[in-house]
C-alpha cells in the first residue's frame, strides 16, 4: 500500500529528527529505518523536503477533522496549534534548518483552507465573487500565520489556547463583515 509507506517515511523521519538535526538527516537514514529501499523513497517523494511538507500537511487535515465551519473555526485553530505543539522538535528542527519560508508555506496552505471553508459557508446566499471569497480569506490567513510564526519562534512557550481566545476576540464578528462589505459592493456595481 502506497499510503502506509508514506506513513512510515513520515515516522522515520519524525523518529530521527528526535537525535538529528534535518540538515543532517539523508534519505538513506530514512530508508533504512524503514528497512525500505531508497527507490521506494522516490517513488513517493522527490525529496526529503518533499517529505517534510507531506508530513506537515497529513498532521494539519488529521488536526483540522470537521473544523472549518463559522462555528468552529476558533476550535480548528486550536487543533492547528496543538497539531504544530505535538510536533514541536519536527517543527523546531525544520525552521531553523530548512527555512521559515517552508513552515509559512505549510501554515498557509493549512489555514487558507480553514478560513476559506468558513468565508464559503457565511456567502451562502450572497453575491460574493469567488476572486472576492479568496481574497477574504487570504487577508485572514495571513493574520493567522503571521500569529502561528510569532509563536513558533518564540520557542511555543505561551498557552496556544489563549492565543487562540484572543484571536476569536479581535475576530468576533469580522469575517461576516468582510463578506457583507463585498456583498454589498457587488450590488452596488
């Protein structure tokens, strides 16, 4: 099975990065802890970077499980940083040895659906373009992640939980707005 080789690739590569820093981490170490060969590697990744952002995303959908509504937005951000708080030596070790661009990416690419599921929910009914619809919810995703990043390099040490009350507080209210304020605009076109 495909998936269940990815899967070990992913937990070989977490189980490492416990005693190593990913720069110093080669595919051969990977693969034989596996105790698969280095072409099954590459039938699945092209890369170990590859790998990474695969493990990055697998976590994020597994933390994100039936969060990304109106409603339980703030609870999927929860579970985000949780997913990023269970990881934290995986994604210490990739910021400081890959690059912050990596994580933002992986980040982005989490949250942008979060919120884009919330932006489709609230413009039911409504005339929002969808051009409209992903600039709301990139506007908010960058927010998110600009947050996330403070926090990641901070060494994660602040409660993610009031960081998220927080973030629901400044929010309160402000999505909808967004795409009342697009609506409106669009009818007045």
């Amino acid at each position: 099975m495909p998936n269940s080789t990815k899967i070990a690739l992913g937990a070989s590569l977490k189980k490492l990065l416990l005693h190593k820093t990913l720069d110093k981490i080669t595919i051969n170490d990977i693969t034989t802890d596996c105790g698969i060969s280095r072409m099954s590697f590459y039938y699945h990744f092209k890369d170990i970077y590859d790998l990474v952002e695969w493990v990055c995303v697998e976590d994020g959908k597994k933390a994100l499980q039936g969060k990304k509504t109106y409603d339980t937005w703030q609870e999927g951000m929860c579970q985000i940083f949780e997913a990023v708080l269970e990881n934290k030596p995986f994604i210490l070790n990739v910021y400081r040895c890959v690059s912050r661009e990596k994580i933002e990416n992986y980040l982005y690419k989490l949250t942008f659906d979060l919120v884009a599921d919330v932006v489709e929910e609230k413009c039911t009914g409504m005339c929002v373009a969808k051009e409209d619809r992903d600039f709301i919810a990139e506007f908010y995703k960058y927010g998110f992640v600009g947050i996330m990043l403070d926090w990641i390099a901070r060494g994660m040490k602040e409660d993610y939980r009031e960081i998220t009350e927080r973030l629901g507080i400044a929010l309160h209210g402000n999505i909808a707005n967004s795409i009342q304020n697009f609506d409106q605009a669009q009818k007045f076109m």
